[in-house]
C-alpha cells in the first residue's frame, strides 16, 4: 500500500490535491488533521501513531479475505 501525505497552510475553505498517477482510478480515503500547534506534542504524537499503525497494517489481509456483516452480527 501508497500512501501520500501533504502538509499545507491555506486560508481558503477549499484545498486541491494533485493525484498521483498509481492513485488514478481508485477509491480514495482522505483523512485531514490540523498540524499541532506549538506545545500540542500530544497531538502530533496520535497523528504519528496513526501513520505508523497504516504502514504497519499494509497487507495484513489475506488476498482472498471478504468481510462478512452477517457472520460479524450473528451471535
């Protein structure tokens, strides 16, 4: 798994993100944080952690897994 993190400021309600090719055609998640602010450690840190725990849990799946909500649901 890609991923592609972008830090910028804008004063604008609107931000455009340039796509790379090997994103092209493909569902796309976008997460937005506020970058932390002076003394905000603690925000920073549980963003890092995020980041961590996306490279660590790249191909954890099997190729052939499906999600079943049914089978999660019976009990």
């Amino acid at each position: 798994m890609n991923a592609l993190r972008e830090i910028r400021r804008t004063d604008e309600e609107t931000l455009t993100i340039a796509i790379p090719e090997e994103f092209r055609h493909h569902d796309l998640e976008i997460i937005v944080f506020p970058l932390k602010q002076e003394g905000d450690t603690a925000n920073h840190r549980s963003h890092e952690r995020i980041f961590q725990l996306v490279q660590l849990s790249k191909n954890a799946l099997p190729e052939n897994y499906r999600f079943s909500r049914e089978e999660v649901n019976e009990r």
